[in-house]
C-alpha cells in the first residue's frame, strides 16, 4: 500500500511537474546567461587551478576531493538503475538534464555566496538563509530545511544503506531474507560509534581512502570502455535512437528514458535541487561568482564524466540489462565479464567506504538544518534522540524493497526542488547582476572582488561590505 502510494507521487512528480520545472529553469538560466556553461568554460577551468593566498584549500582541491566523494549511489548505482529500468537512451536525457542543469547550478551557488553566514571557523549558508535574508520569508525557509533533514536524514541514507548490502547479493553467502538486516545492523552500529564521538580513525581513513577510490574506480570504469572501444559508435546510436523513441517514451512515460534519465541525472548532479549551496556557502572566494561556476563545472564533472564512465563501462560489457539485474548487480556482471571472474568484488569494497563516507556527509547536512530550524544547537537529549533514529533508519532502509526507497527517495529530493527552484527564478536578478560585476572586473583584466554595493544590495550581509 505505501510502496504504490509513494510510487503514485514520484511518478506524477517526474511525469509531469518536476521535468517541466527542471529542464524549464535550466533552459531559462542557460539562455539568460548566454550559454555560461559554453561561454565561461575557460574561465571555469582557471578558476578551479586559482591559489588564492588567504585558502588553505586550493579550489581544485576541493573540487576533487567533493566529487571523489560523492561517486557511489549516484554515478554507479543511480545510473545501472537507469539503464536497466529505463533503457540506454536514460543516458541521453542525464546528458541533456546535466547541461541544462548547470545554469540553475550556477544561480543557486552563486546566491549561496552572496547571503552566506559568518562562523565561527568559516562561513556557512545555503537555501534556507538565502530564503530568509532576501525574501524574508523564514517559514518557507524552515520548510525547506525540514524537507532536507527528511530527504538526507531519511530517503538518501535508507537509499544509501540499501544499495550497500546489495553489492554482497552475488557473493555464495548472501540470503535475502537475512543478510541485508545483518549488515544494515553492522552498518548502523559503526555510524552510530562515529556519531556518537568514537570511530575517529575509521572517519579519517576513509576519508583519505575514498579519493583515491573513486580515482581507481573511474581508470578502471575507461579502462573496460577503452577495451570494449569498438563498441562505442553502436553504445551512441543506441542511446540516440531510444532517447527519441516517442512511441515508447509517450507509451508509458512512468517507465521512460525520459523519466529515469531526468530522475536518476537529478539524484547524481544535484542541480538546483538546493543540497549544494550548503556547501557552496563554505568556500573562501573574492566573488560569488568564482563558487558559482566551479559548482557548474561540477555538475558535469558528475554526470558527463563519472556517469557517464559507468555507463559505457557497462554498455561496452555485453551483459544484457534486466530489471533483475538493476543497481550494483548489472555494474558487478559487466566487471566480471570484461576483467574476468571476482572484478565485480572491487565494487562492494568501494561502496563500503563511498557508503560510509556518505551517510556520515548525510547527517553532516541534517545537523547543519537541525540547528538552523532551531535557532541554535539543540539540547544534548534531543541530538542523542536524533542520532539514536539515525542509526535506526540506517539498518531499516537495508532491508526494505529496492522500488521503495529508490521513489522515496526521489520524493523527498522532489519536495526540495519544488521549494528551491522557484526561489532562484525570483532572486536569479541578483545572480545575474553579480555576473555582470564579475564579467565586467574580468574584462578590465581585475581579478574580480565582490561588494555588495556593486551591483545596489540593500540587504543586511554579513560578507561583501567594503
């Protein structure tokens, strides 16, 4: 009754709703920009290898060490999922969903800067303050941040813990009945000893570790393409030909390319559903804009490159994609199949650590809202509470249904991007301005330095005052 009452909602929202509004506003900034993510390309690249002095943290830094990170769920399993479920001709709308996606990318990083909060140790923002600071509106702003607690703290880490025990289903030891409970329990009582204050060492290796991993994992993912590299001119005219076969597309659109092209590109990139400004906001940049475009570029660091990886890796592999075989188990098979028999081992022990790291970046994010829609730190009892139904939702969301938590999922990432798009159509004026200010330093040959002056903010920032 709840898996067909949550797969009712997901399928109306990515049906109809949510891919008018994604792909609208996406077309919309495009334009409005003049194509930033073509015509500022260059000026990305430069940004991402600038030293500022005042960082610790180069900007390529960061961008490396965020995207190895976030390779997992999204760019192997979303997108195995995709193909599976919706054909290869999802990979064409992830591609289209990705480029269109960096305009609203842009916009909502960039307003992420510009109403940023001073920390204590560093600054700290994203859709929430910038709801409150520019359209005074703290009620819509607290919406949305419990819209984020529910989608990380909930949808992403069941979806998260599920797909993890699912890498183990083709090893000789797995019983479906049983083992996903045993290692959503084992999963909950090592995020849990982390959270709670213990386990400091097994944060600090994986975090070291999951770069590294997700490095190997894209040589590895070319590796098999490049091998299979005869293959390539028949993976494209397939992905052409059934992302425009509108009698299968309009036939059943719930179960379209179309649909998990857009659902699965969105779970991946991110763009413009609001998740990324809360970590925009934290970068040490002279303008707005500088974060603005590297988190663009990030978009398709994502999907046109890791995404894109895996599902060439598997396409080039010859394993034929089954609803059987959708998420970890098609990218294992494709493994075994191009490297030889066990290969599909490298991906459980990458997930280990790519899960692990993500469900504690997960709850990073609620603790961030938690304190936002509370004003404060909550009180010792309520995040012991809080940290306690963590833990448990983590080992639930292990062994419940793949379909469930994939719409879950969904839905909930769904309600934050229904609030955050809108919201950067209304403010987008102030990014478009802050663009203007920086083209205009940019082509005087200054390094760009923003004030809010510049472009005639009247509001209240705690950054940007000369």
């Amino acid at each position: 009754m709840l898996a067909a009452l949550v797969s009712e909602i997901s399928n109306f929202m990515y049906g109809k709703l949510l891919i008018v509004m994604l792909l609208g506003v996406g077309l919309y900034y495009t334009l409005r920009t003049r194509f930033i993510q073509v015509r500022l390309f260059g000026e990305t690249l430069k940004l991402i290898v600038e030293k500022d002095d005042k960082q610790k943290v180069s900007s390529f830094q960061a961008l490396m060490v965020s995207t190895a990170s976030r390779v997992g769920t999204g760019n192997i399993i979303g997108v195995s999922t995709a193909l599976c479920l919706g054909g290869f001709g999802s990979m064409f709308w992830m591609w289209v969903a990705a480029f269109l996606g960096g305009g609203s990318a842009f916009v909502e990083s960039t307003l992420a800067q510009i109403y940023k909060k001073r920390g204590e140790h560093s600054s700290y923002g994203g859709p929430a303050y910038y709801i409150e600071s520019a359209l005074k509106n703290r009620f819509v702003a607290v919406i949305f941040a419990l819209s984020l607690i529910l989608t990380y703290g909930v949808g992403f880490n069941m979806l998260c813990a599920y797909n993890l025990q699912s890498t183990f289903s083709s090893f000789s030891f797995y019983n479906p009945s049983q083992t996903p409970w045993i290692i959503g329990a084992l999963l909950a009582l090592t995020v849990g000893w982390c959270i709670f204050g213990g386990g400091r060492r097994i944060i600090k290796a994986t975090s070291a570790l999951v770069p590294l991993m997700g490095l190997l994992y894209v040589v590895v993912a070319l590796i098999v393409t490049i091998m299979n590299a005869g293959m390539l001119p028949q993976i494209f005219s397939t992905i052409v030909n059934q992302a425009f076969d509108f009698e299968a597309i309009f036939g059943g659109f719930a179960g379209s390319c179309v649909m998990y092209g857009i659902k699965r590109g969105l779970y991946s990139n991110e763009a413009g559903v609001g998740s990324a400004p809360n970590a925009a906001a934290a970068a040490d940049v002279s303008h707005p804009v500088k974060q603005g475009l590297v988190q663009m570029f990030s978009v398709f660091i994502d999907t046109m490159l890791l995404c894109t990886a895996t599902a060439f890796m598997c396409m080039s592999s010859g394993v034929e994609p089954t609803k059987e075989l959708a998420g970890a188990p098609f990218v294992q098979a494709s493994l075994d199949a191009t490297i030889g028999a066990g290969a599909g081992a490298f991906l459980t022990v990458s997930m280990l650590m790519f899960a692990f790291t993500t469900l504690l970046g997960n709850l990073y994010y609620v603790d961030n809202c938690l304190a936002y829609v509370n004003g404060s730190v909550p009180g010792k009892l309520f995040m012991t509470i809080y940290r306690i139904l963590a833990c448990v939702v983590i080992f639930v969301g292990a062994g419940l249904s793949m379909g469930l938590l994939w719409d879950l999922a969904d839905v909930l990432m769904g309600c934050m991007t229904i609030i955050n798009l809108p919201v950067i159509v209304i403010l987008g004026g102030k990014a478009m301005a802050c663009l203007r200010d920086y083209e205009k330093q940019r082509n005087n040959g200054q390094n760009p330095v923003f004030f809010a002056d510049n472009i005639g903010l009247t509001e209240k920032l705690d950054y940007w005052q000369k």
